[in-house]
C-alpha cells in the first residue's frame, strides 16, 4: 500500500535506511522496480536528499526511517524542511501498537517530537487508513506554503492487509490555502507602486517556491523597479541583471542595504522579513511603506509593518499586479543606484596571491558559465557563495537557510544531482560541515553521481572563528581543525578522484580538469585561513554599523 500510494503520487525516488521495525516495507520493495531506493549512509543524509532534490526539482522529496534512532536521525534534516518551506515526506516504521507506550526497543515518539517542525503528522493506526493518509500527507506538504509531513506506521499495520483504495482528491476540513490575492488589495498594491519616486523589490524563497520568475521580472522591468534578494531568494533574479542589486541583509551588499534604507515602498515578494535581513527593526527602511505578499498569513505583519499585505500564491498575485503597474523610467532613483555601486562597491576577489575562497568561487561561477547548480553547506564559505558565483538562471543555489544546518553540503548535493541529472552540479563545501555528512561520498559512488565537490578547507571552524575574531577578542577556542583527514586522500579512498589546490595558479586548471571528468570529483582547496566573509553588519545592528572589507595590501 505505501509503495503504490507513491507510486500514485508520481514518486521517482526515496532516500533511505532501513532496520527492523521497517523491513515489511523494504520486503514489498522487489515488486515495485520502477521506485528507485537510494541507500543513504545515516538518515540525516536521507532527509536532507530528499530535502535537495524537492528544492531542486520542486517536487515533494520522500525519505525513509526505521523507528527510534533511525527516525530521531531525520530530526535536523526535517527541520531544516521546515524552516525553509521545502515540501518533504518522511516515512517511519514505528513498534508494534501493542508495544506503543511500553518503552520497547527502539521506540521512540516520533510524532510527538516532530510536532513542532512538520507541517502536518500522522500516526497511522490501520491499514485502512494508508492510502487516504498518504494522499493527505502529498497534498499538505505540497501546498499553500510547503513543508515537511511526517507518516508514521507502526510495524503490524505494515504487516495488515486491507482493500487498497486511493483518493483522487483530499478535502480537509480546516485546510484551505489561498491561492488567489484579493482583487481590491492587490488594486492598492499597484497604485502604492504608481506613485512611488524610491521603490525596492525584495524577492524571497516564495519566488522560487511558486516559479514566478517571469513575473518577477515583468514586474521589475515594467515598472523599472531594483530588485535585491533573500539569500534564499538569490537565483530568482539574473545576477547579471541591470535592476539586480544582489543580496541584502547581514552579509548582504552594502549598496542593497543602502538602497532599501533610502527607498520610499517596499515591495517584500515571499519574503519572511528575518532578523538576518532587517537587522534592528526600529531601524529598517524608516522611510518605506510596505507591501508584503506571501501565500501564508501567519508571515504577514509579523516582524515589519504593512501597508498592504496581499494573501496568495506569488506567481497568481503578480499575475493580476504587473497590468495594473504603470510603466516608469525612474531614472534619478537608477541613478541614485549606480552611485551606491561605485561609493560601496562588492567585496570579493580581491588582488592578491594568496588562495582566498572569493576567488575559487568566482572562477568556478566563469567556467561554469553561472549555469551550475550549486549546493552550499552553512558557514563563510555559503555567504562567499551567495556573493561570488553569478547564477545566471534560475532555482540554481539549494542551501540551508532558516535552519542553517552544517552538513548540508553532501546529502542536498546528491538528492540534488538525482533530481537534475541534466545539471552540472557543484558542492561548495566548508571543511568542517563536510566532515560532519562526508559518509555519504558512498552513496555518491555507488549511484554514479558526477557531483563535483569544492571544499574551501580553511582548517577552521570559518564562521565561529570570524566571529571570535570580531566580537570576542580573538579568543579562539574550539575553533581550529588539527586532526582533520587527508581530504584528498579520503577522496581516492572512496574510488572519487581527488585534487589538491594550494596555489592561485592551479584554481583554473583543477576546476577544468573537475569539468572534464564524468565521473564524481572532489578539490581540496587549501584556502587562507584567516579570511573573513564582508560586510558584515553585526547581530542586532543596522545597515550604519555595517562592517565593510579593510583597505589590504596585496
């Protein structure tokens, strides 16, 4: 029954692993050829697959868990869905429900303890109850704002037989996701916008989640407003775009901070308005009314006022607003734009001879033509990632935001990879994150996956060395990585070719090289370890604390 709900819901692909409460499940898998099984090493790895691959392919992800720890190890990878709006399946096999409150091995409540990061959960008490709960489970993950839902099945319902009869739809009481902004709202929208002279567009995730690229940029072009992202927004927009500001907020371009602090509207497109992007409130835009559109209410209002919050899917609001929107020139406020550019201009690869991780990625974004899909792990190596690489289409950066989970880096890559095999896939990597999921080279190899994987090893924990250095009188503690493994060597050891990077010269050559080979590649990128990712505006601070890139020496 779970494998044929899938397959009616147009699975391809589960990532998981499996162990005695799910082997029911894995025994009916024979039967069902056309559903690959990809084994992952640890069901983090499973969760955050699933979690790349619905990023990449923006269609639900599934994962697969044995219960107790098997399902208590998709907790991060879960959660990480969750914060980042990633519509994620999560199938566990749970103790017998005799056993259910008995403490018995391997029991653990998984429902209760997903309560707070999935969308929706379910506890499956009948066979009966499989097809209409999967049904549900696709349906809620997948709409309004989507998420993670968590299926748990305890392992004598796996063993129960029932007539299977799936759903063609669900209807649940409670559950009406709207869809469609509301005519007068979006009205107000477009003359707020006809009459602004300093107008900001901030796209967020909601853009890539609802694919309105096209709308986005018919709206930016038409009315010839500067569009900056989230940094989970970068890639909805051409980075090489005349009205591209790049990214805002704490690592964000000085000049986009600048702008939207100038600007008169904003216009906040599936944008949360987080902490990471307005820094202190009170001090956020100060001259802008707001209008914020998002397909969950709940966000609307809830850390910056609005003027006019519009409810509905992104793609269907901009829709009906870009007719409404007159056409502008705005020239003095493109001008004012230009003029923030050259008195801020973007910190990056700077000119040295030292290996800096700005320049690998800028060169890896020249090679690849700003086509790659690019996976990051969290850290400095992710922020010089969202500044340095060009992405030239769009939904091509599949990162952890909200989460800001470590070891992103591998796992996302590989469900990443199996999404969007037409890709060239490429994993930016820090050292210390990919030493926390690097079990899953194995699966990399025994899936034939040509991910190429970039790690900015800096032998350092980055981020939490840079902020020791900034804030906490370079007391450095626990911060330096001086057992980490020969990369290179652990690369070979896994049958994935490695190479080694140390100088400036060899950059080009190894990511040619990487290019090249049709299988898995892994560059161990010996970078500077004292580099530090800018501007930085501190925690808690405004755009007028901002910390700019230091005057260097060459």
């Amino acid at each position: 029954m779970v494998w044929e709900s899938l397959l009616k819901e147009g699975v391809e692909v589960a990532f998981g692993l499996p162990g005695g409460a799910s082997l029911p499940l894995y025994n009916a898998l024979p039967d069902y050829p056309q559903l690959r099984h990809v084994l992952s090493r640890h069901e983090q790895g499973a969760a955050m697959a699933a979690d790349g691959y619905a990023r990449a392919t923006g269609r639900p992800g599934v994962c697969l868990a044995t219960s107790g720890p098997g399902a208590t190890n998709l907790v991060t990878g879960i959660a990480c869905a969750h914060m980042d709006s990633v519509p994620v399946v999560a199938i566990t096999a749970q103790v017998a429900r005799t056993s259910i409150g008995q403490d018995a091995f391997q029991e653990t409540d998984i429902t209760g303890i997903t309560l707070p990061i999935t969308k929706h959960n379910y506890l499956v008490m009948s066979a009966a109850e499989l097809p209409q709960t999967i049904k549900e489970a696709f349906y809620i993950a997948s709409t309004g704002r989507p998420g993670p839902v968590l299926v748990d099945i305890p392992r004598d319902v796996l063993l129960e037989e029932a007539e299977f009869a799936y759903p063609e739809r669900v209807d649940i009481r409670g559950y009406r996701p709207t869809l469609r902004g509301n005519i007068p709202q979006i009205r107000r929208a477009a003359s707020l916008i006809n009459r602004s002279k300093q107008p900001i567009i901030i796209a967020g995730h909601g853009v890539t989640i609802s694919k309105a690229f096209d709308e986005l940029r018919a709206l930016a072009e038409k009315a010839q407003i500067p569009v900056t992202t989230t940094f989970l927004g970068v890639s909805s927009f051409p980075s090489d775009h005349p009205l591209s500001l790049g990214m805002l907020g704490m690592h964000g371009r000085v000049h986009a901070n600048l702008a939207v602090a100038e600007s008169d509207l904003l216009i906040g497109l599936g944008t949360r308005f987080v902490d990471r992007i307005t820094g202190r409130l009170d001090t956020f835009a100060p001259k802008a009314r707001v209008i914020h559109v998002d397909v969950d209410p709940a966000e609307l209002g809830k850390n910056v006022r609005v003027d006019v919050p519009v409810v509905g899917d992104l793609r269907l609001v901009l829709k009906e607003l870009v007719p409404l929107v007159e056409e502008k020139r705005r020239e003095e406020w493109l001008s004012r734009m230009e003029q923030l550019r050259r008195e801020h201009p973007p910190s990056g690869d700077r000119d040295t001879d030292s290996l800096i991780p700005q320049h690998v990625i800028r060169k890896i974004s020249e090679l690849t033509e700003g086509k790659a899909l690019v996976v990051t792990g969290v850290g400095q190596h992710q922020m010089w990632t969202a500044q340095n690489y060009s992405f030239r289409d769009s939904n091509l950066l599949v990162t952890s935001g909200g989460l800001g989970s470590m070891g992103f880096e591998v796992p996302a890559a590989v469900g990443a990879q199996i999404g969007r095999p037409d890709r060239v896939v490429w994993s930016i990597c820090g050292d210390g994150g990919f030493q926390m999921t690097m079990y899953e080279l194995a699966t990399v190899v025994e899936n034939e996956l040509p991910i190429k994987f970039a790690i900015m090893n800096n032998r350092r924990l980055g981020m939490v060395r840079q902020w020791q250095d900034l804030f906490f009188n370079k007391r450095y503690v626990a911060t330096t990585h001086t057992g980490s493994p020969d990369l290179v060597a652990l690369a070979r050891a896994y049958g994935i070719h490695g190479l080694r990077v140390s100088e400036k010269a060899q950059v080009v050559p190894a990511i040619e090289e990487a290019l090249g080979h049709s299988g898995p590649v892994l560059i161990d990128f010996l970078v500077e370890p004292e580099e530090n990712v800018y501007p930085f505006i501190p925690p808690g601070g405004s755009v007028n604390s901002v910390l700019e890139e230091p005057q260097q020496e060459a």
